[in-house]
C-alpha cells in the first residue's frame, strides 16, 4: 500500500484531528494492513514486531464502534499483564481524548476487588484487563458483556506463554457470538493459529514482520565462568556507560540478586519481578521511564509490554531459553531508527545454545577480556518527588512547572519529566534540590489548593 495516510480510512475529522495532533503523520506498516479490515467488521489476526503500533491498529477499530449512549461494555482488551493493561489504557484514552463521556476502566488481578465492582456499578463502554480478573467479574455478574462488539487479545502468544488459554475461553462463553474478534500477537506460533481458529471466524491474517526494517542493535555475547557472572555484569555496565539500562533475568530470584549485586556495587538498580506489590511495581516503573533510575532488572513477563522509548542498553543475564525470547528482549533497544546495544552474557550449558547463534553481525568473546568496572559509578541526577494530586484535580504539567519555577524558585533546566497520573503526580528534579521543592510546593500549594508532596524512595 503506497498511501499510508489515515485520511483513506473513512474516519471522522475529529478522530484525524486528533492522529494529526499526537503526530501520527502516517499510518504504521501493520496498522496499513490491517486497519481497512477491522473498520470492515472483519475478525483479523495480526503478527507485528514489539513497537510497531498495534494498539492504534485495534484502538481506532474499536473505538469507531463505540455508542455512546449504550451504556453497556462494547469492547474488551485482555492483556497478559497489569502494565500492559494499564498502557493500553492510557493509549485508548489518548485516541478518544476528544469523544466527551466516554468511560475506559482497567480490571486487573493484584488489586482489591472492591473498588472495581463500585467503579461497574455504572458500566464502562470498554474494558480492558487481564484474564483472571475479568473472569471473575463476568462469573459473578459484576460484569456483563453479552452486549460486546470487539473483543481484542492483545500479545496473544504471551497470554498462552502465560497459561491462560482456559480463561479466555471461558470469558468467550460470556461474548455474544456475533462480534468481532481481533487477535494481535508479536509471534506467529501454532498455539496462537490454534486459538484464532476457536475463537474468530474467517479471520483475516496479515503480518508485516517481514517488511518492516530491522532495528539497528549491536549484539555482543560474553562467555563468563558461572561464579564470576555479577561481576561481569557490572563490568559490561562500566564499559558502555549507558544513560539507562534494562537487564533481563531468566528468574524472579535472579532479578533480586542481580538488582541487590548492582546497587551494592555504585550502580542505583531496582528489580522488577511478580512478587512486588501493586505501588512497588508503579514506583519503579515511573522511576525507570522517567530517568531516576537508571537500571531496571526484570523478569520477561514483569517487562513485557512496557513502552520505555529511549533505551540506550538491553542486557541478558544469561541466554534465555527460547530464540524468540531473545529477539524479543533485544528488540527493546534500537527503536525508531537509533540504534542499540544488546550484551549477552552466558556460562555454563548455555555456551552450547550461544555457539548455535553466531553469524557474522555478532560479536563473540570472553567476558574476562573485559575491561575492570574499577570504581565506576551510576546514579541518576534527578530524583522522583510525588505529589498526591493528579487529573483528578485538573492538574496539568504547566500548573506543576508553573509552580516551581515560580514561587519554588526553581530553573527549567532543574527539572525533568512530569508525569500525571489519576490522583497522583510524579515531577523528576535535581537530586540536591528536591528538598527545596518539597518544602516550596507544600507552602505554594498548586491552583490554590494544597497537596502533600514527598520524595519517593
Ligand atoms: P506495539 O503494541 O506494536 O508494541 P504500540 O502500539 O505500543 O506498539 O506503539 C508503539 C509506539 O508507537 C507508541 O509510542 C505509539 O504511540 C507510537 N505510534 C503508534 N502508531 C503510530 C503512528 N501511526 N505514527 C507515529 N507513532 C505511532
Ligand atoms: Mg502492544
């Protein structure tokens, strides 16, 4: 397809203003693919790489089907974790900013219950969540949805790699079966051909694996001795002096030790792993995207889905057990056109699998041919302050900026991301300054009003 505009699609001004203004200036390969077929009504199947926009490629369908005045669920997105839900979330709120009364909730495991059912009480015209708890909802008719137009399975190959193949069939049991089902998938596996053929009919397939550019990524493998692999590790940090690192761990008790091994050795690092609390996994997650924290360790399924632009390092500790797993996790790195780094480092048996990767574009070697971390040190400058205020309150970046480079005293130049979520707001300031700017904002107060702010550990 030559033209790649949106304007082709039959949308509505208002919907191509608002592309336009989040500077989607043309479509993305996959969402060309597949976007024609959706607005068709047509169940679609579509295999796309990570980053490639197919939360626009589905967002766009389904919201174009949205009445408004229907106040009942009309579609629901499962996702294979909270993040990704949460993600998803923002994205579709983002798409339908300018479409007045619309309610989008997110239903995922590890919260309280509670308050989702109040939030049901008047029903969402979309929904999106995770399978488990969606399940729950619809079992005990907190939740309908024989009303549904699209159910979307978003990462559909990493929901079957997670084990819940059986809740989704049973959330379908509650679907009408006239609706149109879209399943989005970075891989193209049997099991994820299987599940399409039980649960869409006639679906379109399209794939754009194969005509997209790859990433630019430099991959380098390092051959460590098993006991030595932490201080390999920390020496591949020292030797790429990377802005931000995310460094995958094959195991939730690897993710911990290596986290712990990197801060005990001048290196601020956080473990992202299931075991985590709700608030724990946020705090980490807004410190990582907003550049306080420079060194993110998470397992495969903590990390997947995570939308974190601007990744200078990938890290293996240890070769992961599939090849898709890999390209996958390097794949994070070396987004829209920069380029990336990946190192893997690998002992013991795994020497066996790395031997059968070499090719020409990667760089081999052993890891004590590395040069000694001797006393290199990563911190990041900027530390994170909250502010328990958020949209809720109206707040915009503009009000907290506003704030503290006026009456705070603060410069521009002192203050990074601001991010607003719900009810809480995260600024990233200059680590010798957040004192002065938690004291300034409690006594400015922000559009009037006063707010608690402290520092987030
Ligand atoms: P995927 O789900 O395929 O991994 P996402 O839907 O999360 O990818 O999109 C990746 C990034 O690309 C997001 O930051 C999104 O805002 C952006 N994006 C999506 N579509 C477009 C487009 N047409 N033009 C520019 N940016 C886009
Ligand atoms: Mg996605």
């Amino acid at each position: 397809m030559n033209d790649m505009s949106f304007s082709q699609l039959h949308l509505s001004k208002l919907v191509l203003d608002n592309l336009a203004e989040l500077a989607y200036e043309k479509m993305t390969a996959i969402q060309a693919q597949s976007l024609p077929h959706v607005l068709q009504n047509k169940d679609v199947i579509a295999q796309a790489k990570t980053g490639s926009g197919k939360t626009a490629a589905f967002g766009i369908g389904l919201l174009n089907k949205i009445e408004l005045k229907n106040y009942s669920v009309q579609a629901l997105v499962l996702c294979p974790t909270r993040e990704l839900a949460d993600q998803v979330t923002k994205d579709l709120r983002r798409l339908a900013r300018f479409t007045e009364n619309i309610k989008i909730i997110t239903l995922c495991g590890g919260v309280a219950i509670g308050s989702q059912i109040k939030s049901l009480s008047h029903p969402a015209h979309i929904v999106v969540g995770t399978p488990g708890r969606i399940l729950k909802h619809l079992d005990k008719n907190y939740m309908r949805i024989d009303g549904l137009k699209t159910l979307v399975l978003d990462e559909a190959d990493r929901m079957l790699d997670m084990g819940f193949v059986e809740d989704i069939q049973k959330i379908i049991e509650f679907a009408p079966n006239k609706r149109q089902t879209l399943l989005f998938s970075a891989t193209y596996t049997d099991e994820v051909r299987s599940l399409s053929k039980s649960i869409q009919k006639s679906a379109v397939t399209v794939a754009t694996i194969d005509t997209e550019s790859p990433n630019k990524i430099t991959e380098m493998f390092y051959e460590s001795a098993a006991d030595l692999n932490l201080s390999h590790l920390v020496n591949i940090i020292a030797k790429e002096e990377p802005k931000n690192v995310l460094v995958f761990a094959n195991t939730k008790i690897d993710a911990k030790e290596v986290a712990r091994h990197l801060r005990n050795n001048g290196i601020e690092a956080a473990a992202l792993h299931g075991d985590l609390e709700q608030y724990q996994r946020n705090d980490v997650l807004v410190k990582f995207t907003n550049g306080t924290l420079p060194v993110l360790v998470a397992t495969d399924v903590a990390a997947r889905g995570l939308d974190i632009k601007e990744l200078s390092l990938v890290i293996n500790y240890g070769l992961p057990f599939e090849h898709n797993v890999y390209t996958h996790r390097i794949g994070r790195t070396g987004r829209a056109g920069s380029t990336g780094i990946a190192v893997t480092l690998y002992w013991g048996k795994q020497a066996f699998k790395a031997k059968k990767m070499q090719n020409s574009s990667r760089q081999f070697d052993k890891a004590s041919t590395l040069p000694k971390a001797n006393g290199y040190i990563l911190k990041a400058q900027n530390g994170t302050i909250v502010i328990e205020a958020g949209k809720r309150n109206k707040l915009r970046p503009g009000d907290i900026l506003g704030a503290l480079t006026g009456d705070v005293g603060l410069n521009g130049k002192q203050i990074g991301k601001i991010s607003i979520y719900d009810k809480q707001s995260y600024v990233a300031i200059e680590r010798g300054l957040i004192n002065k700017a938690i004291k300034g904002l409690k006594q400015s107060g922000l559009k009037g009003k006063r707010f608690s702010v402290w520092i987030m550990k």
